[in-house]
C-alpha cells in the first residue's frame, strides 16, 4: 500500500490517473496545486483525508483511461501534448464557443448566469490560444533540443528567454488562472447541471464546457506534475555537466 498521506496529489494522479476522479469528487486541485501533499489539499477542500484514500485504495482497475505517463521520455510526454491537447484546445474551442453563443441568445434572458460563463470561456480561449503559441514556439523546442542533447551527449542547447525554468514558471502561473477560471464556470452552472428547461443544445454545451475543463485538468497535470519537473530537473544536470 502507498504512503498516500506523505505524497503530493500531482504525484499521486501521476501514479494512476484513476485518482483524478476521485480527486474530482472531492473538488481536490490536482493539476494547478499539484505540489501540495494530500493531507493539506483534503482539508482545503473540505474533505476528509482518510476517505478519500480509501476510495483511492478501492478503486475498481480499468474504470478509466490510465497510461503510465511517468514512464514516456521526455520528447514523446510534449508528442502527446502537442497532438493531443494542443490540437483538441483549438478545435474544440471555437466549437464551443459558437453553440454557448446560441444557448446564451435562446436561454440568457432566463439564466442570465450563461452570459457569465460565455465571457469566461471566451477569455480563457484568446489566453490559451496565446500560451500554446508560447509553448510551441519557445517551451517546446527548447525541450525536445534538451531531450537531443541528453541522448546524443552533447552541450546544453540555447533556449529562448534565457532557460526552460523561466518559461515554465510563467506558463505555471497561466495554468493558474486558467484553474480559478473553471471553478468559476464550474460554480456558474451547478457543476454543469442543465436547468429543467433546458433544450438539447443547452445540455450538449454543458456537457461539452465538462469535458473541455476534464481534458484540460489532464494536460496542466501533465504539464505541471511530470513534464515540467522533468524538464528543470534535466535543465539543471546538463548545466552542471563539465
């Protein structure tokens, strides 16, 4: 048995990503606070620590999706990122926005929080448009040059901003307001509960806003919990290389 109560929640989804539902129930941060060891993260979420290890420990294998990030290299973690994550963001986004606008012009005299929810999707969309740009022009390059590197034993390559640690600390703190933005939106619809009245459409967006905040969770968890620790820890031991 682990040792839940000494581990960070990010190490502890990193481990099985079965956690994160469980985590989820409880409303424990596990991507944006994923630093934060178990029994500090439970009592800020109202949550009693001991139960939620033990539906950890009980958790029935198979119930989810769950890959063994932890073993990947480096280059293949920022592969799946990319293709996955990056491409669903940019997809996914504008799709949702253009359905929102439609429930808001049908239901927003009724619930006018819809209109609420549609300023901030829309605010988190522009901002993380502009954070993948980022990330694949300056973060990602420089990772996958690291990765190289560390293969073919040679020099630390240049990165652009100086180091990999300096664009990861600003990318964290995006990650962060990108979480306060979810659990606004989260807050705004009842945990994505439709109203009685609610048309098909008004269901399908909530169910869609549902999952975009789910897919997302999992990409800052990859990031800020497996991919970026990875990458500062790397940054430092080619740095200390002779």
């Amino acid at each position: 048995m682990k040792d839940y109560k000494n581990m960070t929640v990010g190490d502890i989804v990193a481990d099985n990503f079965n956690n994160a539902q469980v985590f989820g129930k409880y409303g424990i941060d596990f991507c944006c606070h994923g630093s934060v060891l178990l029994p500090e993260a439970s009592k800020s979420a109202g949550a009693d620590m001991e139960v939620v290890i033990k539906e950890i420990e009980n958790l029935t294998p198979g119930t989810s999706e769950n890959i063994d990030f932890k073993s990947w290299p480096l280059d293949l973690l920022a592969d799946y990122i990319l293709k996955i994550h990056h491409r669903n963001i940019r997809k996914q986004g504008p799709e949702i926005e253009r359905l929102l606008d439609k429930v808001c012009r049908v239901h927003g005299d009724r619930h006018p929080s819809l209109y609420q929810v549609q300023e901030i999707f829309q605010d988190s969309i522009r901002d993380l448009n502009s954070h993948l740009d980022k990330e694949e022009r300056d973060l990602f390059p420089c990772i996958y040059a690291m990765a190289k590197a560390k293969l073919e034993n040679t020099d630390i390559p240049e990165c652009k901003g100086g180091s990999a640690k300096a664009a990861i600390t600003v990318m964290m703190e995006e990650h962060d307001v990108e979480g306060e933005r979810y659990r606004s939106i989260d807050k705004l619809t009842n945990g994505y509960t439709p109203p009685e009245d609610a048309c098909n459409s008004y269901r399908l967006v909530l169910q869609q806003l549902k999952n975009f905040e789910a897919a997302l969770h999992q990409h800052i968890h990859l990031e800020n919990n497996i991919v970026f620790p990875r990458t500062i820890q790397l940054e430092a031991e080619m740095k200390e290389q002779p």
